[in-house]
C-alpha cells in the first residue's frame, strides 16, 4: 500500500481539488479522504506537503522508434522520458520499422511496452506501409490491442481512401489520427515559408499546406461520424476551422478533437532562425499569431489535448544542413514546464485545464482508464512541485535534439506514480 500525504489534489475529470491524503492497494487508488493515517506498518507514506498531486499525464504522440531506430530511441528509454516527464500513458506511433501494420510489429512494441513500469501503447497504421493506397486489417489490429489508428509522419492524399478509413474506425469506435501536409504545396519541409525560410534560403512550407487537408478532414468527420484528432496544429485558420467544426453540431461536433505541441504554442518561426536544425519540424513553426491563436484555441476547448510529438533523433542526424536534418524535436521531459511556464504562469489556463489538456482530455479521445482520480480508479499520479525550478538537460531520453535545453522554467516532477508503484524520484540520480 502506499498514502500520498499532504498534498494539494486536483482532478480535472470531477472538478474536485483541495487538500486531501489518497491511499491506494496494489493498480488502484482505495480512498481519498481529507486526512489519514498509514493502515498499516507496511505502508509506505509519501509526504506531498507542498506539492501538487494530479493524475498521470497521458501523452497520445509519441515517437519510440522502436522497432527499426533503437539508435534515436527504444521503448524502454522511451518509457523512462515519459516517466520523467510525469507522464504514466503514452501512445506510440506507427511510423516504426517494419511499421505497425500488422500483428507480429504491434503485438512486438505491446509486449515491449508492458515491461517498462507504465502504460505504452500503439496506434496501428491506416495504411499498409504507410503507403497510402489500402487499408490495413483495421478490425484484426483492434482486436489485438491497437489504441487507435494512424499514419502519422506522413499525410493521406486520397480521399476516397480517408473517407474509407473514417467509415471503418467509426464502426469500431476508434479513433484515427491525421498529420495534416499536403506535400504538393511544400518545397522543403520543417522550415516556414516566410521569415524563417527566407533566411535560409529555401521555399519552406507554406500554412496552405495544412488548412487545405484540415479542411477537408474536419468536413469528411462531420459526414462520417468518425472520431478524428487532428495532430500538432500550427496555423491560426486552422485552430479556426476546428472551432467552426465543432460548433457546427453539438452532436456532429463531439467526436472533432485536435491536439498543439508545447513547441507550437512556445515558439515562432525565429527560433528556426536561431536554434536551427533543432527547431526543425513538421508541421514548423509559424508565426507569432499563430502562436497566439494556439493559445487561445487550447484556452476556449477549440483545441483539446495537448501531446508531445516526442520525436527523438542522433546528434550526427541533426547536425545536418538544415535541409538534410530530419524534422523533429524530443518533448516527454519538458512539456510539463513548458505548460506551467507558458499556459499556467502567463494566465492563459488553471492548472485543473491544464490538467484536463493533459491527461483526461487524451485519455478520453483513447477510451482509456486513466487521466482521472477517484476511489476504484487507477492508481497513477504525478506529483509537481509547480513553482520550483527546471532547467532541461541530462535527458533519460537517448535524445537531446531539443531547443530547450537550458532554458530556465518552472513545474518539476517530483514522483510519478504508475500502478501504484514509484516509476520516477526526483530524488533519484538518472
């Protein structure tokens, strides 16, 4: 058994906060009560005085390039980020190789992830391949264990193919996942058309390229009925688009969701200029509008989940010409304060919505277990010393390719919790 003690609760699923003890038996929590003392000898008590107790965070876009890059990343390294970061959920892309198409790959990563002390798991691909041009066994890869469904990194262009995906996924209430790129309007990816790709002297990626298949996304849920999240939005017609769409319908509405990355709602299309390939992805960072107009999406539930793209690659990878250097940046370890720091601290959100961002809002789009605290539920936590001081470095991720590295930010994971068991200690040295 094990009692958090001492600590300022809050739950974003019942609005429910205050000071309050959570005892909690072998994967559950048993009691929230006001005060209380340990049941036993055996109990090990974990004094929270000062500290914000929460639900695990659920990030839904994680990238553990595993199998295929275990170079950039594994699942266990993986596993230890997200841990670090508070998160206990974390759902894995397909873009793997062999990608996650098929049983053997998915029932790999699945098997790999209950090893790690929290809980992974795995979108499976729309597409054999990601290729594009069929759609996988999604029933099959649902039975044994898909959370979803996407072919994230790389966008759908058929429609007849997409509006055949939707069809499938609302039949088996899944949700399916959309990298929004029309790769026809882009010249060089990872960089925006503007400021930041005049600079380097490249066509870069135009906002077009993203409003254009959102667009036509958000139409082909609202005739379908599909659950769709559109994944890490940049552009401010975008955030509007989504807001449009879910306003269209109270009931056509509900099942529109759409996710920002802490990078997107942080930085602008001059952190590319001066952070280089390290502030290079897809979709890239646009424009200080953009930026805002994110913000306000996230402040007013247009935009409901926010997700890491945790997007880990080597030192040699990055050190490219900007060009040549994959898109991406790493997020499990940072996300937290960059949200405390930037949404919280700045007035923008509460804690309890940045909270519901972050853990219940992903867990609801998943159908999963989690994301919540209560009596019978799950015994995930995280506690977060909201005012001290972080400063990114000395990652557990096998990554480093990130901007943020010596920024001075607020919010430090103390403990996270999984299962009832202590997966991260601050105390702990990596």
């Amino acid at each position: 058994m094990l009692l958090i003690k001492n600590g300022y609760m809050i739950d974003p699923k019942s609005g429910r906060e205050g000071k309050y003890d959570i005892l909690t038996e072998g994967d559950k929590i048993v009691k929230i009560q006001r005060a209380m003392e340990p049941p036993s000898q055996s109990c090990e008590v974990i004094d929270a005085e000062g500290l914000l107790v929460a639900p695990g965070l659920v990030d839904v876009h994680v990238h553990f390039r595993d199998p295929g890059f275990p170079e950039k990343e594994d699942i266990f390294s993986g596993a230890k980020a997200a841990a670090r970061g508070g998160f206990t959920t974390v759902v894995m892309m397909g873009n793997t190789k062999p990608s996650i198409d098929n049983r053997d790959t998915l029932a790999y990563v699945l098997k790999k992830g209950r090893e790690t002390g929290i809980h992974v798991l795995s979108c499976a691909n729309v597409t054999p391949g990601m290729k594009g041009k069929e759609l996988t066994p999604m029933e099959e890869l649902a039975g044994l264990g898909a959370a979803g469904f996407t072919d994230d990194g790389i966008p759908l262009m058929d429609e007849a193919l997409v509006r055949a995906a939707m069809e499938r996924t609302a039949e088996l209430d899944m949700p399916i996942s959309f990298h929004e790129e029309d790769p026809r309007l882009i010249s060089e990816n990872g960089i925006n058309r503007g400021k930041a790709s005049e600079y380097f002297g490249i066509g870069g990626s135009p906002r077009e390229a993203e409003i254009s298949l959102v667009k036509r996304d958000l139409q082909m849920a609202l005739e379908t009925g599909a659950s769709i999240n559109i994944q890490h939005i940049s552009a401010k017609e975008s955030v509007e688009l989504v807001r449009r769409a879910k306003a269209h319908s109270s009931q056509k509405g509900a099942n529109i969701h759409a996710e920002a990355t802490p990078h997107h709602f942080t930085l602008t299309q001059e952190a590319a200029i001066r952070y280089g390939t390290m502030a290079k992805m897809n979709p890239p960072l646009r424009e200080e509008e953009d930026r805002l107009a994110i913000i306000q999406g996230l402040a007013d539930g247009t935009i409901d989940i926010i997700a890491t793209d945790h997007a880990p690659h080597t030192t040699e990878e990055k050190a490219r010409p900007v060009t040549q250097a994959p898109s991406g940046i790493i997020g499990l370890e940072t996300a937290l304060p960059l949200a405390i720091t930037g949404l919280v601290n700045e007035g923008y959100l509460t804690l309890s919505r940045l909270l519901r961002l972050m853990s219940t809002n992903p867990a609801n789009l998943y159908h999963l277990d989690a994301g919540y605290l209560a009596e019978n539920g799950p015994a995930d936590l995280v506690l977060i010393d909201t005012a001290a001081e972080v400063i990114p470095g000395n990652y557990a991720s096998k990554a480093s390719n990130t901007p943020f590295t010596g920024w001075s930010l607020k919010g430090k994971v103390v403990k996270t919790i999984a299962s009832g068991k202590v997966v991260y200690s601050s105390e702990e040295v990596l």
